[in-house]
C-alpha cells in the first residue's frame, strides 16, 4: 500500500500517471483485507480505507467507490468494538495497554483515519470523546501516574524489566500522537467533545513536565519509568534519536501543533527551537543511521518540511535542502536492494522528498497517518 501512496502522490502533484496509481491500488486491494478488531489504521480494512480515500478526488475514482465504500464501513465497525472495549475498561479503572490507544495498532490511529476521511461523522465525534477521556483521573489508580500511563513494556507486552508499566511519549505508540490527533481537531474547528482543549492542556502539561533541556535545545524522552518520575529527571544518556516515532522530529511537531492549537506562542517556539538545534547539529544528525520515516532521516526531513510551514521564523526551512542533500547521499550509499516499505523503506524516503520537492501535499494529506498534518 505504501507504493501505491506514493504513485497516487505523484499523481496529484501532475508528475505521474493515474494509470500507474490505479495499477497499484487494485494490486493493494487485490487480496484478503481483514476487518477483525485487531485491524488498524497500518493494518488490514483501515490501512486500505486511508490510502483509497486519497485517490477519492480523481475523476475517475468511481471505480474504487464501492470498496471504499465497504471498508470504510469495516472501518466504523471496528472502530466502535474497539471504543466499546476501551470505554469499559476506563469504567473498571484501569490503565490502557498500549494497543488500545496508541497510532500504529489502536484508536489513536483509527481516530486519524476518521478525522482525515470524514471529520463530522458521529464515529469521529466518539473517537475524540474517547481520547479526551483517555487524559481524564482515573479511580483507584496512583495519582502520581497520568491516566495514560500503561502497564506493560515499550513492546506492549509484559516484562519483568517494567513491573510497574511505562509513559510512553512516542507519537508511534504513545501520547504523542494523542496529543497531535487532538490539536489537528481543535485546528480544524471541531465542535466534538467540549473538553477537547482541556485534555490537550493536560497532555502539553505533563509533557512539560519532562522537557529537558542541554547545550543543544529542549528535548523530550522517548518514555518515563517510575523510578525516574520519583527521580524527577531522565539522564542525558537516554535522549532518543532524532525520529518520527520516538524523538524530537514527532514529539517537536507534535507541541507545535498543540501549541498552534492552545495559541500558545511560548509551545511553539520551543517546538520550533528544539527542531531547529537537530537539523544543525552534526552528532544528533549522525545518530540517525537508517532512511526511513519512522527511524531515519526522512522522518525528519518530512517533520521539518511540516514544522517550516507552521514556523514563527524562516530558519527551520533553510536547513531542509541541505539535510534533503544529506538524505539523498544517504540513499545513494545505500543497499544495491533497498527495503521498499512506507514506514522504514525506500517508499517513505522518496514520499518525503517528493513532498519537499513539489513544495504541497493537498488533502486529504498523506502524512495524516503519522499525525502531522
């Protein structure tokens, strides 16, 4: 699905053929799509619904409408056992596992599907709902944990080496992508749930919390313990790299959209400041050893391109061609066979320069599943 993305984004920006999307779309559609309750905006029914409702806009897109169409309804369906699950579970009081909430497997993901495909659809509305609950006190729990904290490993599945659970502050499973979901609604003038600002002022709250700071610019961790929330600190050692899914290209691009959202010029500029000490740090951009949007240099470059338009000053955008330079030399020394996959692939790498070197991504944007725009 990842290559017919990019063919499509081709399309639409006018340097590839329609024919050539279409072609990969029916092969992406082409064998069994599941609608179990274990799909996902990654995985199965939603994943599919996404990259389909991206071509709705051609001409001809009437011959996907009727698939379209089925999985989107696959998609609410799923979407609604998933929210009736997670909606008892906050009842019981207890912590969510990871997959219940977070982008890649759970509602956080099905949410942005939802608000980029049809944003005042009553599902969309519960999707919200949820989340701005999911920021709420819990009962019976330890008021020192946010109610967002998750009883299992950074994997999501128990471990010794986590007793007691972890806070994950990544936008690929953690709050990060909640907060980004939730500042993209604000921004987009959604009624939804009456709360919707309160819950993002309790997420930026907390992730302030653990803002550190060094000789670069702020940075925020990867994930928090217990032991170090009674320490109150994370050492220096941990600070994550500079990825979408874990470090300061997705947790930066996720305050700044709270912070447009919030009007809270302060948010933005250290978004912007933290963002902006990356791209012109050699040793931060010499850790990011693979090319992909998830872990590697794309990510970054697309989060920068996202951040530069949003900026209160040009400087993030003047550092892009020449890490664009870096990605592309990056690319060319790379295997003779490389990954073709979205998320850690070639297919993302090239979806990022592409959108740099158009300078557009028109909605419905394709950067919506890895909550950036």
């Amino acid at each position: 699905m990842g290559i017919a993305l990019l063919h499509l984004e081709r399309a639409r920006s006018g340097l590839g053929s329609w024919k050539t999307a279409h072609r990969w779309l029916s092969e992406a559609a082409s064998g069994e799509v599941t609608g179990a309750p274990n799909a996902s905006l990654f995985f199965g029914a939603p994943a599919l619904a996404f990259v389909l409702n991206i071509a709705a806009e051609h001409p001809e897109q009437g011959r996907f409408h009727r698939a379209l169409a089925a999985l989107d309804r696959a998609t609410i369906a799923v979407t609604r056992t998933r929210l009736t699950r997670a909606q008892a579970r906050i009842d019981h009081g207890d912590h969510a596992e990871m997959r219940e909430f977070d982008l890649i497997r759970g509602l956080t993901g099905l949410t942005a599907y939802h608000l980029s495909a049809h944003p005042d659809h009553v599902i969309t509305r519960d999707c919200l709902a949820y989340l701005v609950r999911l920021t709420e006190p819990l009962p019976r729990t330890d008021s020192a944990l946010p109610p967002w904290w998750t009883p299992v490993a950074p994997n999501g599945e128990p471990d010794s080496r986590y007793p007691r659970g972890h806070g994950n502050f990544g936008v690929s499973h953690g709050i990060g992508a909640v907060l980004a979901v939730l500042s993209l609604a604000l921004l987009a003038g959604m009624g939804g749930p009456p709360d919707l600002a309160r819950a993002i002022d309790r997420l930026a709250a907390w992730t302030d919390l653990w803002r550190q700071h060094d000789s670069d610019a702020p940075w925020w961790p990867g994930l928090v313990t217990p032991e170090q929330i009674g320490q109150g600190r994370v050492h220096s050692d941990l600070r994550p790299v500079a990825s979408w899914c874990y470090g300061v290209a997705g947790t930066a691009r996720a305050q700044q959209l709270a912070g447009l959202a919030l009007r809270d010029l302060e948010r933005r500029q250290a978004a912007e400041a933290a963002m902006l000490a990356v791209l012109r740090s050699p040793a931060q951009l010499g850790r990011l050893s693979s090319t992909g949007l998830c872990h590697g240099t794309a990510g970054l470059l697309h989060c920068a391109w996202r951040m530069a338009a949003d900026a209160t000053t040009p400087e993030i955008g003047a550092e892009l061609p020449q890490l664009a330079t870096h990605l592309a030399t990056q690319l060319t020394n790379g295997p003779a066979a490389p990954n073709p996959d979205l998320l850690d692939g070639i297919t993302g790498a090239a979806l990022a320069l592409h959108t740099l070197g158009t300078g557009r991504a028109p909605a419905p944007f394709w950067d919506s599943f890895l909550t950036l725009a």
